[in-house]
C-alpha cells in the first residue's frame, strides 16, 4: 500500500516544516549573513572571513566569553544547588500528592509576572539607598551602605539564580517522583546511611533531571544579555550584551558570526552535558 | 531598551484610502483652491483633499501634538514614527520610500545625505529662511562667535545645487535641513548631594565621587562628553574633539578604562529613564544628562542641576529633511508644513520644554513675555512655569540653568558628531564597557 508508506512522513511533515521555516531557515539565514561585508550603513553579500578574524582576535571578544561561561558556571552551580535541594524537599518529605501539587505551583508563582519586572523589582531593593541597605543600616549592622550589592557580578548572578532556578527544580523534581520508592528501602534495609541513600541510590537515579535543568540553564544563561545589561549597570559585558551592540550599530554580519560562535559553544556544551548523561533513558 | 518602535498617527482620517488614490486625488484638486477661509492665514485646501506625509525621526520632536496641531491648521495628516538614531540613519540608505519627511540630526545627515535619498530645499520657498537661526546658516550665533567642533549644523546645512551631494562650506539656495530643535547637553548634579560647587567637566573624576558618577554608553555621544572630561582634566588637548585620530581615541579610551577600572563609575546608562532613575535614586550624584532627564528628576521633588561647565557645552541639532521621491502635491504639502513648522505654534512648544526653536521671533509671538523672559532671556520666573501640557515645571523666581540663549548656545565646545574613524572608535568603545 502507498498510503501507508507515506502516512509516517505525513505524519512527520507539519513538525518539519515548523522547524524548517522557523529554526534551520532563520538558523541558515544568520550564518549566511555572518560572511557578508558591512559599513556604517549597510550590509553587502560577499564571503569574506573578516568578521570571524576581528570577533577571534580581538581580546575583547576573550574577555566576554570568559566572563559569559563565568556567570554561566556560578548560575548553574547554585540554581542545582538549590533547585535539587527543592525538589528533594518535595518529592520526599512532603508526603501528600495534592500537597506536592501545591507548594510546586507556588514555586511557578513568580513566574506569573514578567521576567523583565522581576529582575528590575531587584533594584530599588539592593540599591544605596535601597530597602535591604537602609534595613541593615536601621539595624546597626553595617555604617555605609553596602555598594556591591547592585551593579555588580553579585547583582547579575543573583537576579539570574532568582529567575532560573525553577528550570533547575520542574525537570529534578519531575525524576525525583518517579524513582521507585523500593529502591530506597531496599537501600535503607541493606544497612545503607541516608547520606549513602542520597548519593548511591537518589542522584544517579535524578541525573537525566539534572541535565535537563542543566542545559535549560546553560543556554539561558550563555544567551542573556538584559540582565547582564540592568544588574550590572552596564558595567560588565555578556556575549548577548556583545551581539545587541553591534546590531545597535547595524553591523549585523558582526553580530552573525558571534551568534554563530556562541551557537557552536552551546552545542558543544550541550553535547558534553549530554555524553555525561544519558537523558533518554528517563524519558 | 532603546529598541523601541512606536508608530503614532497624529489624525486619522485617511487611513483606510490607498496612496496612489491619494495622490492621484491630490494632484487633480491641487491647482484648484488656494486660500478659503484660512483661519490660520494658511491655505486650507488640504482639508479638502487630505494629504499623508510619512515622518520617521528620533523621539524629542516627534510629537503627536505636532501632528495634532498640523492636522487642524493645514488638513496635512502627519504618520510619525519615532526611532533611535541608528535606526533612522540605517532607514534613511536604505528605505528611501518608506518616509516622506526625515527627521534626523546633522550628524546623522553628514552620513547618509551622500547615499541620495534625500533632496535638498530651496530655500527661496522658505518663508522665515532670513530668520533661522544663524547657527544653522553661517555657523556664527553672533558676528563675533567662533564655530564649535564637531559636525557642526552649518557644515552640512548646504549643497551647491539641487542634485548635489556634496556639502558647500558656505550658504547656498539648496539646503538639507531646516532645523527644527537644538539644545546645548551638559552634566547634570544632585546639588544637595555633591556637596562643593561643580564648575568644571572633570569634576566627575573627583575621588570623593568614586562609585557615584555615570556616563552615558551610546558610543557617538558618550565619546564626546568623555573627550570634554579628559581635554577638562588635562589628558589630550584635541585638535578636534568632533573627529578625533586613532591616537586620541586611543588616549580617551584607555583613560576611561583605568577610571572605571579604578571604580570611578557606578554604572553607564543607554536610555532616557535610566539617567532619570541613576539620579533620583542617589546612586549618581554626576553624570552625562539630557535636559528633559533634569526636568523628569526636579518633578519628583528631587533636587537636579544642570550644571553650566567651564569649557562650554556639547550641543546637539535635529532638522527637517524632504525625501528625493517627493514631488508635485504633496512636495507643496512638505515645503507647505516646514513653513507651518517655523511659523511659531511649534517653536513655542518646543522652547516651553526647554529645547530651542529655528526661527525664535515667530516663537516669540507664541509666547508670554514672561515666559520668553524665563526660557531665552534667562530671567527669574515671575509666574509658575508650565510646561505644554499645563504642569508646572519651575515656580514663580526660579532662573534657568545655565541662563539665558546667548548664554548657553553661545559656550558651545562642541556638536555631536560623526568621525571619520568612527568604526575604530566604536571598537574600542566595546572594549571600555567590556573591561
């Protein structure tokens, strides 16, 4: 029969051409665009390598990159932290469903605000003159106003674990619930410690959540730039920050090719997280 | 983010009708009436046989009470949408029929007019031409006064002829622009907060400010407040701050690396409400402003300054420009609304907000004497000062910052500007925000 050995790609077509139309297109589109040759007011096809020499060479670009992965590494490293720590409250020591159900919902409350007013909502607060400097000064804690808390690293990776970490919690938790609770009285009957418990039996079982939450924060992080931009006060560079400023200034090619480098380095990335951990088979 | 799109339309009644239906309209009717009841002394036919004009610019002038106003004096319906400066350069190369009039600054003109998108004006059909201020024709202010650095208004204001694309050292009948609105930029200081008397650029790189100060991070103007600061300092002296060698841009950029480097800046700001929060907040006490910035900062209750420096100001013009694809009808409905534009109504408008106006006798007329006494002649105000929208800005007895026109427009150190080497400048701008 014909009919059935179309049906599957049928099936697959409207998936395709979605992606097609609105990731390789776009994707395409960019890095064909990242050869071309710019001026001050116009772009012209060519195939020139230039804007990948300046974006390579120059030291700036280094230094944004390092200080990307930075905030990257800090980000991912306690948005695990705590989103692990989270999920592991809820899917072990609350005991009822509709409890679970609940308290995950109130973590997603946040959420229903935009995420532009949650990170600017940090502002007045960590200012000089803000709530938590003055709370602190009324107290007799400190004398000055503490000036690292806004416009700073401590700012951006704050306002960033702040708006991240439920990336980290929903796909944890979600691995967490399933683990076979025999598992772990099995574990416990065999003489094991809850610190074993937690370390043989729990974390192996979470890492496909783990990588999930991973690499929803990798990407979102090596992507940002109007946090990076806000908390710092314009301070500190991010490679998003990088891209918005060149097409600021219409050299678009520039900004290509570091949206094609930043690509590749997310892959790649991706591909590392991935080779540790075998998502699939949780799936 | 600065990014930002907005489309306004000032009236709508020709919305739903098709351009070419429009101007075929238009150039039928065009000979038919001049005159009616001109209750404005301008001729109201196009009332009659509506025109749209399509204007893009940057936000200050494009305002809908503009439009408003046009739309009831002339019939002229005016599109405007406002765009951040690197938007308008890039629209004007290379959407040359996506606009009908151009709103851009004379830097921006320095360049795109070479791309021939736009036409130059005859200034014979100009009404108030003789009136406009010379800064825009001559360059001088007064017979006495020395042109300031930078692109100023006059080096680009004329063409030798009306397809020409190079720009004529001296006035000629073909004009780019008519100008619209100027200002003259300077610091701006919370003076209950600095606690010494400011008076010069580079008191923004006194110690006892360290973590308390802001420039501005859009990199064609940040340049030119930082080459003010480092010339004020005592850095480079340049030969033009307005068009600087890669070696003096070299010296100003790795001056602001080791200031920041050394925490001299709380953070770099890229639209308006930043500057205005950075201020009211007390995490600035100095920095890079634009006067309406003071203004918003003042209307809180707060206390701002804008503080008249020393070396002079950095100052800043926008004007009027008619695309190439104009012609017939509706090129008389563009010539017909610049006159409106310099008539006075407008002029008034805008003084009231504290910018400057082309033509200031016809904005005159449009005024109080007290309020012309508060805004250019730098008297104290004898009655609350409203702005248009009826607000009070400044109560009875205050002055001006900075006082009067001749005052201000007259200490002018340099225009904003494009350089030669601006790709270069820019570069390393990136690199002074990354480090």
């Amino acid at each position: 029969m014909t009919l059935s050995r179309i049906a599957p790609y049928l099936q697959a077509a409207p998936l395709t051409l979605i992606l097609a139309a609105f990731l390789v297109l776009p994707i395409a589109t960019i890095v064909m665009v990242s050869f071309w040759d710019y001026d001050s007011i116009q772009i012209f096809p060519d195939f020139v390598f230039t804007n990948y020499e300046e974006t390579i060479t120059s030291p700036v670009t280094w230094r944004t990159y390092l200080n990307t992965l930075k905030y990257t590494v800090i980000v991912w490293a306690v948005t695990l932290l705590v989103g692990f720590w989270v999920a592991y409250y809820l899917a072990f020591h609350i005991r009822s469903a509709t409890m679970q159900m609940v308290l995950f919902l109130v973590c997603t409350i946040p959420f229903l605000t935009s995420n532009i007013i949650r990170m600017i909502s940090w502002i007045p607060f960590l200012g000089r003159n803000g709530l938590l400097n003055q709370s602190l000064m009324t107290m007799g804690l400190i004398d000055q106003p503490l000036e690292f808390l806004l416009f700073s690293d401590f700012a951006v990776v704050l306002a960033m674990v702040h708006l991240y970490t439920l990336f980290m919690v929903t796909p944890i938790f979600n691995t967490l619930m399933r683990i076979d609770r025999a598992l772990i009285e099995a574990a416990r009957d065999a003489g094991a410690s809850a610190f074993q418990i937690l370390t043989n039996v729990i974390i192996p079982l979470a890492k496909p959540g783990i990588a999930i939450g991973s690499i929803f924060v990798v990407t979102l992080v090596m992507g940002d730039f109007i946090t990076v931009r806000f908390m710092s006060g314009g301070q500190s560079a991010s490679v998003g920050l990088m891209m918005a400023n060149q097409i600021a200034l219409l050299q678009y090619p520039a900004a290509a090719a570091n949206a094609v480098i930043l690509l590749v380095l997310v892959l790649l990335l991706v591909a590392a997280i991935l080779r540790i951990v075998n998502i699939r088979k949780e799936l | 983010m600065s990014k930002k799109t907005t489309d306004r339309t000032g009236a709508s009644g020709a919305k739903g009708v098709s351009r070419r239906g429009l101007l075929k309209g238009a150039a039928a009717l065009g000979g038919l009436a001049v005159g009616g009841q001109a209750v404005t002394g301008f001729p109201t036919v196009w009332a009659q046989n509506p025109i749209t004009l399509r204007q893009f610019g940057t936000g200050v002038s494009n305002l809908n009470a503009i439009a408003e106003k046009c739309k009831a004096d002339l019939g002229i319906t005016l599109q405007m949408t406002a765009l951040d400066s690197d938007a308008v350069s890039q629209r004007v190369v290379t959407q040359a029929n996506s606009f009908d009039i151009a709103d851009i600054e004379y830097w921006i003109c320095k360049k795109v007019f070479a791309a021939g998108t736009l036409q130059p004006m005859d200034v014979a059909k100009i009404k108030y031409y003789d009136q406009i201020v010379p800064i825009f024709t001559t360059g001088k202010l007064t017979p006495e006064s020395k042109i300031a650095q930078g692109t100023a208004p006059n080096t680009v204001s004329f063409v030798d002829g009306p397809d020409s694309k190079k720009f004529a050292p001296a006035p000629t009948q073909w004009m780019t622009l008519i100008p619209t609105i100027y200002n003259a930029d300077t610091l701006g200081i919370r003076p209950d907060l600095v606690g010494r008397p400011i008076k010069n650029w580079k008191d923004i790189l006194d110690p006892a400010f360290k973590g308390k100060t802001s420039i501005l991070n859009i990199p064609s103007i940040g340049i030119m407040d930082a080459a003010m600061i480092c010339e004020s300092a005592g850095i480079v002296k340049y030969a033009d701050k307005g068009n600087m060698t890669k070696a003096e841009i070299d010296i100003t950029i790795d001056f602001l690396i080791k200031t920041k480097q050394a925490g001299q800046f709380r953070a770099f700001w890229k639209t308006f409400d930043e500057s205005v929060n950075l201020m009211a907040s007390g995490e600035v006490v100095i920095q890079s402003m634009w006067s309406p910035a003071v203004a918003a900062v003042r209307s809180k209750g707060i206390p701002c300054v804008y503080q008249p420096l020393e070396e002079g100001y950095r100052a800043w013009g926008g004007g009027l420009g008619i695309a190439k694809h104009l012609k017939g009808a509706q090129l008389d409905a563009a010539y017909e609304y610049i006159n409106w534009y310099l008539s006075g109504w407008v002029g008034a408008y805008l003084n009231r907000q504290g910018y400057y106006s082309a033509v200031l006798s016809t904005a005159e007329k449009n005024m109080t004497p007290d309020e012309w006494a508060f805004w250019m002649l730098g008297q104290p105000a004898k009655t609350d000062i409203l702005s248009p929208e009826g607000k009070v800005m400044y109560t009875a007895g205050a002055v001006r910052d900075g006082g009067s026109f001749k005052e201000r427009m007259g200490a002018v150190a340099c225009w904003n500007s494009v350089m030669d080497e601006d790709r270069y400048m820019v570069r390393r701008w990136n690199e002074f925000i990354a480090a």
